[in-house]
C-alpha cells in the first residue's frame, strides 16, 4: 500500500495529541499536520523554552503526564539525544508514541523502545518523512524492474538556514550532517532493491564540534552496486537532495528530497499527494486503530555503521 491509498483513520472523536518539543520541525511541520487532520487534536504541548498560545503548555513530559492525563498520544520532536526517556515515559503511561526522524541516538535504544510498546500494546511510529515524499513510490515502483548500475547520492544544505543555532546537531549525539543525510537512506532503503552496505566512510568534523559537517560514505548494493554519497552542511547556494540511478533501462533522477522524478532527463508526472507530514500523522492514525508498531531502524543503523568505520578528518571550526 502505498502512501496516497493509505486509509485515514474515521472515528467519532479526534485523538488527543500532545507534542514533545515546540522547535523548529514542530512549527513548520508537525502543527500544521495535526491542525489540518481529521484524525488528531492538539491536546498539549511540552517544551523547556516554549509553548503554545491557547493550548496546555508545560516543561516536560512529566508535567505533561501528571497534568494532562486525558492526552492519548504524544508525538516527539525534541533532538534525538534522550528521546527514548521521554518515550519510554510516555509508552509507560499507556500512551501511543510518534517519534519524529531520526528515532533515537543508537539503534539500541529504539529497539528496547520498541520492546516496550509491544509489550505495552500501544502504537509505536518511528517516522522517516522523506519516504512519505511525492515521488518515492513511484521510483520504487520503477527501479523493482530493472538491473542496477550504480548509485550516486548528493545531499546538500546550509545548516544556518535549516538548523539555526542549533547547537545541539554538532555535539555528541547529534548527527551532525546526518541529520540530512539520513532523509537520504531512508529514501534509499526505501526504493533500492537490495541490501546496502557501507564498506567506507570519511568524516569531515569542525576543530570545535563533535559530529562531521561533511562526509563521504561509500556502499554497495546486494553486493556489487556501488552506491557512492556525499553529504555538506555548507552548500550556500540553495540545495542539493538527489539520488540519481543508472539502470539497464535508463537514468532515474529523484531530486528536490524526493520530490520529483525524471527518467533520462524527462520529468513524470506524480499522482496527487496530500504532503510528508499529512501522511505521517495519517499512518499514526491507523497505526493506533490496530495498535501495532511501525518501526524500521535500517537507516539508523547505516548511519551508525558509516561512524564506525569513518576516517575522521578535522577541519576548520565552525561557528553559527
């Protein structure tokens, strides 16, 4: 089933959402998706910096548990280092959990989250939003026919537009430049037929932070298809988010974050799509109807795996 067929959840009363993590995602993102869905209300947010006018607003999960018992769901933005606290606070609270991308800071820590929701019997969603853009099932749907060449995947943004002072993205724990990139695997794992591998890896990581501005990781698919990425923080002129594939039937290019497709250079066109975020919160909605767990860690894990055997390379120092 595809993400446009996805059935929306119908029942007599909204499920009461609160939020975890009032930040940047959550404004542009999150908010908007609740207020425009049939499925969900915002019930409550927390947050240690901010709130939200009109709604129930507290510091923290706790806060929120104690003081808003009614809430059935809570969906989490905060960054990933300590997610699973606060999930595991929630899961025990009996309440479905959200998790916005990435899902945790190690692959271990969701799996025991995962653990606990099924034992729990409540919904668990570890969200990767890129899979949920316009062109993805298409190029899935593609690729399935044809014998793979290779791969190339540049992923390239400028982290004073779309992290801000985050500081947090650069220190242990953060990601760093996967923060991106791992919207990049998510897609990949998504639409390659076949297992991926990293075999290298080359992190470029400023003299003052802990986690790589740039990087460049090299994989391969079932085997021998080589899958070349390159990732860069601090590409200024707008962005790079493509994945371009060479195939025995032609050349398929998923630009704009997997926005839009085009084979050998001719643009396809796309069934109608409701947007990334729109079709999360659609999937949670049913997810909690069956409860069942949704939780696939293969981006996670090359992300941890491309760490593991990265050369480390340090650069400048990086300041916002």
């Amino acid at each position: 089933m595809t993400s446009s067929d996805r059935p929306h959840r119908t029942t007599k009363s909204p499920i009461r959402v609160g939020v975890i993590g009032i930040g940047k995602i959550a404004r542009d993102q999150h908010l908007p998706a609740i207020a425009a869905s049939p499925d969900f209300t915002l019930a409550a947010v927390a947050s240690r910096h901010a709130g939200i006018d009109g709604v129930p607003s507290f510091a923290s999960i706790d806060e929120l548990l104690a003081h808003a018992p009614e809430v059935d769901a809570i969906s989490i933005c905060t960054p990933p280092d300590g997610r699973d606290a606060i999930a595991a606070r929630a899961i025990a609270a009996g309440k479905h959990v959200m998790i916005e991308k990435p899902p945790g800071a190690t692959v271990g820590e969701v799996e025991a989250l995962v653990d606990q929701a099924r034992a729990a019997g409540v919904a668990f969603h570890a969200t990767w939003h890129s899979r949920e853009a316009a062109a993805v099932a298409t190029a899935r749907d593609w690729l399935r026919a044809r014998a793979l060449r290779s791969v190339t995947i540049a992923w390239r943004e400028n982290i004073r537009k779309w992290h801000p002072g985050q500081d947090w993205i650069l220190a242990a724990g953060g990601f760093g430049v996967f923060d991106p990139g791992i919207n990049a695997l998510s897609i990949a794992t998504a639409i390659l037929p076949g297992h991926l591998a990293v075999r290298r890896a080359r992190l470029m990581v400023p003299a003052n932070r802990q986690s790589p501005i740039a990087a460049d990781i090299a994989m391969t698919l079932a085997g021998n298809v080589p899958v070349n990425m390159a990732l860069d923080f601090l590409q200024t002129e707008g962005e790079t988010w493509e994945i371009i594939v060479d195939s025995d039937g032609g050349r398929l290019a998923l630009t704009a974050g997997g926005g839009e497709l085009a084979i050998d250079g001719t643009l396809v066109p796309l069934p109608d799509h409701a947007g990334e975020y729109p079709q999360l919160y659609a999937t949670f909605a049913t997810l909690i109807a069956d409860q069942r767990i949704d939780a696939d860690l293969t981006p996670l894990q090359l992300v941890a795996d491309a760490f593991l055997l990265a050369e480390r390379e340090t650069v400048a120092a990086f300041d916002f």
